[in-house]
C-alpha cells in the first residue's frame, strides 16, 4: 500500500489521517500504577497529547479509576467491558481525532522527557513510516539476581513493537482494521497488527523516548498461568504462516521439549495406572509391558522435569522459596503449554482475517421474530427471546443493525409489499430502529440475485451502510443465511431453531445456541458451542 493522505479502509471509504498531534491512548483494569503513570505525563515536558483517553477494561464498572485530581478536563475515559487490551486499545484509536495515537500500558513511568522526544520522533517520521516504537527498560533489583518472573519481564526490554509504548498514524489503525480482538490477552496482540502492517509495506522505527516497565508481583503459578499463550500462537501461525516466529523475531520456544515431557509422563501413567488398578490381575505380557511403559516413561519424565528445572534455577537468586517455585512448576508448565497448544489448534480452525464487524445484518423470521409463514398481520408479530437485549447490545456498541429477509409470499400472491411494510414497522416498534432493511419479495425459480443464499440482499445492505461485505455479520437461523454470508464475503453466525436441519449445522463455520451467544461472539467474548 503506497502512502497517500488519506488511505482505503476495510469500510470501502477512505480513513482520513486526522488533524496534527497526537493522542495517548491508556488500556486498564484499575491498577494503582495508572495514577503514576498520569502523573508522570502531566509533569513532562514537551508538547501536550491533544486527549488522554484512558479506556477502563474491567467488565463491569467497580471502584472509581485512580485518576489525578489534576486530570479533569483533560482525561477522557471510556469503556470496553473486559474484552481485553486489543478491543480496548481499538476503542481508544477510534475515538481519537489526531495523526498520531500513541499507546501506553497502564504500568509504565515515561521518562521526563518522554514528550518532548515523542514529538521529534513523530515529526521526523517519513510518509511510509507507520509507526514509532518507544525504548523501554525493566528495572531489575540490586544486590540479587531476578527471578524467573522478573527474567520474564525483563525480557519485554528485546521485544519488538509493544504497545507498552508503540504510536501508529491513525489513518493505518484505520486501513488495516487495528488490532485483532480474537487475541483476548496482553499477549501477540501488538506483534500481530505489526506484521500485518508490515505486509502491506510499511515501516515502523525505533524512537529516541524511554518509559521504564517496572516488575509487577506475581503469585507463585503466574509462570504456569502463562502458558495460556500457547493458544495465541496458534493464532497467529494460522493469521501468518510457520514462518512467523522469524518474521517477529521470535525463537523456537520451548513447547517441542514440553510435548516429549508430556508424552513420557502419559506413557508413565498408561504403564502405572493399570498395575495399580489391576493388583495382580494384571500379568503375563501385558503386565511386562505396563512395567516397561511406566519404567521407561517415569524415568524420562524425571530426566526432562529436572533438566528444566535446573537450567531455571541458577540464574535466579536461589532462596528456597524461589527453588520450590522453580521446581514445581517445572512439573506443572509441560502439559500446560500442551493443553493450551491443543486448545489453540481446536479454537483457531480456518481462521479468517481479521476483520472488525461494522455491521450486523440479521434473518429477521424464526431470528428475530416468530416465524409465522406469510405473515401480514402485525399484530401476529412476536420477537424471539432475547431478540431485543441483542440488538440493544450492538447498539451500545456503536454497530449498525440490519434486516436482509426473503419474502416469498409477496411474488407467492399471499401477501402485499404492504403487508410487508406493516409488519416491519410492527418489528421496529418492539426491537427498535434499523439502519436498514433489505426485502427479496422473489420466490425460489425467479431467477433474481437477491435471493438468500445467494448475497444480493447482503451486498445491497452493506452498500447502503457505506461498508464492505467483509465488515458486516449475518445472523440467521437457516443454512440459506450463512451461505448467502459466505457468497458475500461476510461473516455468518447460526442459530438454529426448530426448523434448522442438521446438516446446515454441520456445514456452519459460527453456530451459537441463541442471540446473546452470537453476539458475544461478535463482541469477543464466548466461544461457540
């Protein structure tokens, strides 16, 4: 993508640039370290940030944000309901207005200078730089060497575009769609919309402003906790091919000696469990092979457990607690980095693109209202459960509604366009305002384009919307629905009802159990079912 003033965003319109400055956009759940690093900003020098805009990710609103007093009137705050820091720092993006958007995590402290070198940073940035990296340093203690957590940590100083201080030009942010709320975790996320920016022939460059990261405490599972990352490697070696690792910088890892260890403790478990359980009954060759197994197993286990454990332990400070620490959880962190490398290929099958939802267009009979056949009575129209409380969700959300609807009836001779009509507006008095409506009033052998599954309908609404097809999901309770979302390039979510054949089901790539459930899914919160 060559760099222009304005560039083509995924709406199919043009994301403006904004107007010059730059604005600072803070993920948090309410740590105390946000008022330090509030008050480290307003001390600075250099110019000011147009807007702080501190976006509270807490799922539901809890103690008051630890804000200075200082901060009124120049402090926005907003909200995204816990769905992480990727949909968080995508809220703050979108409500900014300047070329430049800043992120900061909630636990840095910006240099005193941070400012006044952001600035020269951002002005010295050529027309193909999208963004500006920020150095960062971890303080370690003196006197002792660091623990495992704190190592860890430390590590984020060799990391490459963090958003622990990362700007980007907001007209990018805006043509590649920010970052990818699938990565529910402060974990890939940043590295992610990198490389993506990357592809389309960017460069992001190292700034000359420091923040420093302090070490925050952690419990003593916080190592096994991490493992949770494996699922979001997945993610991304299915979003950017096996090669990812080298394009981010990144190593091997460890999960293929983690899948050995793994693997020898089942074969452990496979020999002992039956010679315990058996209590003799198990003999012969059968009993030869158990022993074998869970001698074989049960002493690799134990080589690999140790070796981890020892190459995790001298680097550390050595105290007991530390040793202990090391040595349980190198027993524990195999088969969870396992598990969640599992969970990950199961969760992240055929993932497409990313592509944020602007639009929800949605079945309107047996989806939103009770499917009475050939209906021309507004007075018949019931909404289906939940119907309302969906619909009112995406509102809040800032996404637009839709209704794409085959009305066979009306080519049948059963009904009228007026019919129509009538019982639509009957559906927006109990649900609510559209902001639109697309009808096929075409019956099956007509021969029209418009008729679900085939994406006329789709294609028409997301027009009118000033979208993409790709930016619209489609919530349905037939086969007919999601396909005609396929064929559009949309996202497609089935609900199914009574009417629903299974196979339908089976061939759906989204199925939800009801209408909260899809939009959670849209919103990035459960998963199908």
């Amino acid at each position: 993508m060559s760099p222009r003033d304005g560039r083509e965003g995924r709406g199919g319109g043009v994301c403006r640039p904004g107007r010059d400055g730059f604005t600072i956009v803070v993920p948090t759940i309410g740590r105390p370290s946000l008022r330090v690093l509030l008050d480290a900003l307003a001390a600075g020098t250099g110019p000011a940030p147009e807007e702080v805009l501190v976006v509270d990710d807490r799922p539901a609103p809890g103690a008051p944000l630890p804000l200075p007093e200082s901060a009124d009137g120049t402090v926005r705050v907003l909200r995204s309901d816990g769905r992480g820091p990727a949909a968080a720092r995508n809220a703050g993006w979108r409500a900014a207005s300047t070329a430049w958007v800043v992120f900061l995590d909630d636990d840095v402290v910006p240099a005193p200078d941070w400012r006044e070198r952001l600035a020269a940073d951002l002005a010295s940035a050529p027309p193909d730089a999208a963004g500006s990296q920020g150095r960062l340093t971890v303080p370690l203690p003196d006197g002792r060497r660091p623990t495992d957590w704190e190592r860890g940590t430390a590590g984020l100083e060799r990391s490459s575009w963090i958003t622990a201080d990362m700007a980007y030009r907001r007209d990018v942010l805006c043509a590649t769609g920010g970052f990818d709320e699938r990565f529910h975790r402060a974990y890939r996320e940043d590295a992610e919309l990198a490389l993506r920016i990357m592809a389309e022939g960017h460069r992001i460059l190292d700034g000359t402003r420091a923040v420093t990261h302090p070490v925050r405490p952690a419990g003593f599972w916080a190592s096994v906790k991490a493992q949770a990352g494996n699922a979001d490697d997945v993610l991304m070696w299915r979003l950017h091919g096996p090669g990812w690792r080298e394009r981010a910088g990144e190593g091997r890892g460890r999960l293929r000696g983690h899948l050995v260890t793994t693997g020898s403790g089942l074969a452990f478990l496979a020999g002992a469990v039956p010679l315990a359980a058996g209590r003799g009954a198990v003999k012969g060759t059968a009993a030869r092979a158990a022993a074998v197994a869970a001698g074989a197993g049960g002493a690799a286990w134990t080589l690999l457990t140790a070796g981890f454990a020892a190459a995790r332990i001298p680097p550390g400070p050595r105290t007991p607690g530390e040793v202990a620490r090391m040595a349980v959880t190198s027993a524990a962190i195999p088969p969870s980095a396992v598990w969640h490398r599992l969970r990950g290929l199961a969760l992240h099958r055929g993932v497409p693109p990313w592509t944020p939802q602007r639009a929800v267009l949605f079945d309107r009979d047996d989806t939103l209202i009770r499917d009475v056949p050939y209906n021309g009575d507004p007075e018949r129209v019931e909404p289906m459960p939940g119907a309302r409380r969906a619909l009112d969700r995406l509102r809040g959300r800032g996404l637009r509604v839709g209704v794409v609807s085959n009305q066979s009836g009306v080519a049948k001779g059963r009904i009228t366009e007026s019919d129509v009509e009538r019982v639509n507006a009957r559906v927006e008095e109990l649900l609510g305002p559209f902001d639109v409506w697309e009808i096929c009033p075409h019956d099956s052998g007509d021969g029209c384009a418009c008729r679900k599954p085939r994406p006329g309908l789709i294609e028409r609404a997301a027009a009118r919307l000033g979208a993409e097809p790709a930016e619209c999901a489609v919530i349905g309770d037939i086969g007919g629905d999601v396909e005609a979302a396929a064929a559009a390039g949309a996202r497609g979510i089935l609900v199914p009802t009574a009417r629903t054949r299974l196979e339908e089901i089976g061939r759906a790539r989204e199925v939800a159990p009801d209408l909260d459930t899809a939009v959670d899914l849209l919103l990035g919160g459960r998963r199908p079912w």
